[in-house]
C-alpha cells in the first residue's frame, strides 16, 4: 500500500465529489466539468466513484492509477473541446480514419502526454509544448 499524505487525501475526494455533483448544471467549475466527463467515459472505474469513499481507492486494484488516468483523459477532452493544440484533434481524426475504438484513441494520445509529463517531471523542466506537439504529428505518419 502507497504511503498517503493528507493533502493528497484531500486532492483524491476532490473527485468523489466531481462524480456525485457530475449531474447539476452550474455546480462545478470548467476544470472539473472535464474531469467528470472523462470519469463517465472510464466506466472501469465507476464502481470506485460509487463507494464515495477515497480510502477504499487505497484497496482498488487496477492497472492504472484511476486519479491519474481520469487526470490525464480530462486533459485530453478539454484538448479535443478547445482545438488546442491542433494537433490533438488531428491525431485523433486520423486514429479514427483507422477505424480505433474512441477508447483506444484517447488512450493512445493520453499516452503521448503522460509521456511529455513524465519527462518534464524527470527533467525538471517546464512543460515543452512543441515536443508534444511534435509526437502528436508522429500519428498522422502512420
């Protein structure tokens, strides 16, 4: 079991609370709309979001971190909603010309920028927007 502190208990039920207020207009802000969008998409994990209880994500067994997954899909929706950047959509249109499941689609371009993270984290640097960029334009070679 991961070794937990309280901020980052108090991050996690941020999404609880997403999930139960996901269904009355106006009361969530733009940021979390996108995250409880991208947690109705992930059904693997409704059954966590249902118990309501952010320590029984500490006995969840899955192959992904369910916070980071929803974090990253939510990043990847809003991406698609806002055009921005356009390479997103792109990627995506051309995933989807090859006949990918949305699934698959999300799944890949939310790789891509998990990776650009992971790597901006390691290095210690800001984010580099035209490496991302750039490994979303890699989809439409293929």
């Amino acid at each position: 079991m991961e070794k937990m502190d309280f901020e980052v208990l108090k991050k996690r039920q941020r999404f609880f609370e997403i999930w139960k207020q996901r269904g009355s207009p106006g009361s969530l802000e733009d940021s979390d709309r996108w995250i409880a969008r991208a947690m109705e998409e992930l059904a693997l994990y409704h059954g966590l979001w249902e118990t309501g209880d952010v320590f029984q994500a500490l006995n969840f067994k899955s192959k992904m971190d369910p916070f980071l997954h929803v974090t990253i899909r939510s990043i990847i929706l809003r991406q698609l909603g806002e055009k921005s950047p356009p390479e997103v959509e792109q990627a995506y249109l051309h995933l989807q010309k090859k006949e990918l499941s949305r699934q698959g689609i999300l799944d890949s371009l939310g790789l891509v920028l998990a990776d650009q993270m992971r790597e901006m984290l390691a290095k210690r640097q800001v984010f580099d927007e035209e490496k991302y960029r750039e490994r979303l334009r890699g989809f439409l070679k293929g």
